[in-house]
C-alpha cells in the first residue's frame, strides 16, 4: 500500500474547475487522490460536459506520480456517499482527507424556486455533505492529528436562494465535525472563496469583481487548490473549526 495519504475529492466534473486544480494540487504535494464526478449536472449546466476530464486530470496525476481514481457518483441519491468510500478505498487505501467540492446550483428567487429545485440542492449541498462527513468519521483510522475535512460555501442568497441556503448548512455540518470528531484527532474547516474564474463569470461581471476586490484582480481556482493543501499538510494542523474568507478581500 502506498505511504502517500489519500484525498477524496469531490465535484471533480471539468478541469479548469476549483474540485480539479484542488485534486492536481494535492497529487503534486504528495498525496493520492480519487475524484467523484455527475456528468449529468455538467451536461444541464451552460458550459456543457467535457467528455475527457476525468481521464485528463488522472492522467496529470500520474504524471506527478500519484495514484488516482475517477468515480462517477450521483450525490442526490443518500446511498451513494457510502459507495463512493468504498470504491475509493479499494483503488486507493483509507481516506485521510476529504475535501467537498460538489454542488447543486441553479440560480432561482424566494418566489420562483420549485419544491423540487429546493430539495434537489438540500440533498446534494447540505445531506450528501453530512453523509460523507459520517463515512469519513466512521471509517478513519488515521493517526491522530493527520484526518483533515474541507468544503467549500458560499455567500450566495438573493436569486440564488436555494443554494445559498444549502450552503448555510453545508457550513454548520461540516463545522460540527470539528468538535464531534475530536476524538480522532480530525481537523474541519470551510472555505468561502468568492467569486472564482472557472468561466462561468461575464466580462461584465470580471470587471466588477475586479473593481470590487482590494488586490485588483479576480481569484482563480488556484488560489483555493493552495490554501486546501497547506490545510491538509501537517503545518495545517492547527486550523480547526474555522469558516475561512480567501477571498482578496471582496466586499
């Protein structure tokens, strides 16, 4: 078995996504890396599916001399989370590291979101969130100090209710994880990144977050990879409990 910790990534759809970079990132400082993936998110979604991220990013992997696994996984379904840990342990050992990329997030108000929109985004926000937190702590066996649990949020509410309302929860379980797992030696924090340039943002919308952040430039989805793997590594350690602002200071 390989000395290296293992990560579990998810919401690894595309490679120039902030899940991707996190992933390659991690595999340069040293750790193996399974990604999860839904294809039929992406594919709804305005940028469209790339049909070769997943073998791509793993190929890049190796490439740094990481073992890799690229899963398929549906985290709407509330069987899936145990699945993906499972499959994931058998290609690449125990997971040491989870860090939660995934999302629903399709922009609708207080009056125009449908039941079904709010309980597809609670579902894979807020319950796929928790169940992997509970496979993770359920499953760690390893030394004390090295479990290290990571998700990503948002500050998102108006138009965008039902995502920012997963988020706040996504926010509240994963912070539980630093007190109730304790016991394992199991560091938890949140990242709220802002706006990140993963294509999705209209020139319109550059110039503002631009014009709208202190440093003068819109953040990247290497700005995230870096502080998830100084998290992770053993001077990371210290951090625990935290909801993080990496954002350049926008306002």
């Amino acid at each position: 078995m390989s000395k290296r910790g293992t990560a579990l990534v998810t919401g690894v759809g595309r490679t120039v996504g902030i899940g991707a970079t996190v992933a390659v990132d991690l595999a340069r400082a040293g750790w193996d890396v399974a990604i999860s993936h839904w294809r039929p998110y992406d594919e709804k979604m305005p940028w469209g599916a790339e049909p070769d991220a997943q073998r791509e990013l793993t190929d890049r992997m190796t490439e740094l001399g990481a073992r890799s696994a690229a899963i398929e996984a549906d985290l709407s379904d509330p069987a899936v989370p145990a699945r993906l840990f499972d499959e994931a342990e058998r290609e690449l050992g125990p997971v040491t590291a989870l860090v939660m990329c995934h999302a629903e997030s399709v922009d609708s108000g207080l009056l125009d979101t449908s039941v079904v929109s709010f309980d597809l985004h609670f579902a894979v926000n807020a319950r796929a969130t928790w169940l992997l937190v509970k496979e993770f702590g359920q499953r760690f066996r390893g030394d004390h100090g090295s479990g290290r649990i990571l998700a990503f949020t948002s500050d998102h509410t108006v138009d965008n209710m039902p995502y920012g309302s997963s988020k706040g929860a996504l926010d509240r379980i994963t912070l539980a994880a630093a007190r109730e797992l304790a016991h394992l030696g199991v560091t938890a924090n949140v990242i709220n990144p802002g706006p990140i340039d993963t294509g999705w943002m209209t020139p319109e919308q550059l110039r503002g977050v631009e014009r709208d952040t202190p440093l003068g430039r819109v953040g990247m989805p290497q700005d995230c990879a870096n502080l998830v793997t100084f998290l992770c590594s053993p001077r990371g350690g210290w951090i625990n409990g935290q909801l993080l602002y990496s954002n350049g200071g926008f306002k």
